[in-house]
C-alpha cells in the first residue's frame, strides 16, 4: 500500500511518499521514511503522531493513501510587553 510521512521541523520539511505492507503500523512506516535518520530532533517517545491531523498511537495500522504525521512542540516566546491585552 502507498503511504506518506511528514514532519515539518523548525526550519525544514519533509514529506515522504513510500510502499508499505498491508498490516504496517504508524511506527514501523517512520523508521521506514528514513526522517529519524534526516532529522535527529524526532523523539518518537516524545514527539506525538497522527493521521491527517488526528494524533494516533504509533501501534496503530494505516490504511493505503494515509499521511502519518510528526508532530513537533510548538513553544510561545512571550514579548517585554506580552500582557495579552491588545488596547495598546
């Protein structure tokens, strides 16, 4: 079955598009894209994972045509002035 995998890093992204076997699950197709290799910031202990926008278990199977998606942790940097009032 076709699959694809993408992880939109800080300052790159990627989207892997390969063949799969019919039972593979989230994780076995990850270490299959080759990006844990390509972006050493993955940690899939940490970084959560889904398909199309819907954070999954890496234990879960895919379906042919699914897009498993690495999800990165979005940080706020607060400004000097960052008091969430916008009256200024």
């Amino acid at each position: 079955m076709k699959v694809s995998v993408a992880y939109a890093g800080p300052l790159h992204q990627s989207w892997v598009e390969l063949e799969a076997e019919n039972d593979a699950t989230i994780e076995q197709v990850i270490q299959c894209s080759g990006l844990l290799e390509k972006f050493p910031e993955i940690d899939l202990g940490q970084n959560k994972v889904g398909v199309y926008g819907k954070v999954t278990p890496l234990s879960a199977s895919l379906q042919d045509g699914d897009r498993v998606e690495i999800y990165r942790r979005i940080t706020r940097v607060l400004d000097e002035d960052d008091d969430d009032d916008d009256d200024d």
